[in-house]
C-alpha cells in the first residue's frame, strides 16, 4: 500500500481511461464527403462553398 502511494508521489497519477473498442461493422465511403463537397446535403454554408469552389475551377488562371 505505502508502495503504490510513494510511487505516485514520485511519479504522479495518469488518467488515461479504457481504451475503446474499435468497430469495424462501420462501412466508411466518400460518397457522404462528396456529397457535403458539392454542396447536396442541403447545408448552406456547403452549398456556397461549392459555388466558390466552381467559381474558382472556372477562371481562365485555374485552365491549362
């Protein structure tokens, strides 16, 4: 008992919890980014962003 208390003293405590399980059921794709991307998952703030984006990619500067 003294033995776990002076090594905490000296080392200190950490608290780092329980390690979560990982859960590889979940299927991960990019359609659910491209969709935020192109702005179709009606979010405003998506949306203009996209429109900015296309903006962007139409300028004679953006072609090659």
């Amino acid at each position: 008992m003294s033995d776990e208390i002076d090594y905490a003293i000296m080392y200190g405590i950490s608290f780092k919890g329980i390690p979560k399980e990982k859960n590889d059921d979940k299927v991960k794709t990019k359609a659910r980014k491209r969709s935020y991307k192109n702005g179709m998952h009606n979010s405003g703030a998506a949306r203009h962003k996209a429109e900015i984006r296309q903006k962007v990619r139409n300028r004679k500067s953006q072609k090659h």
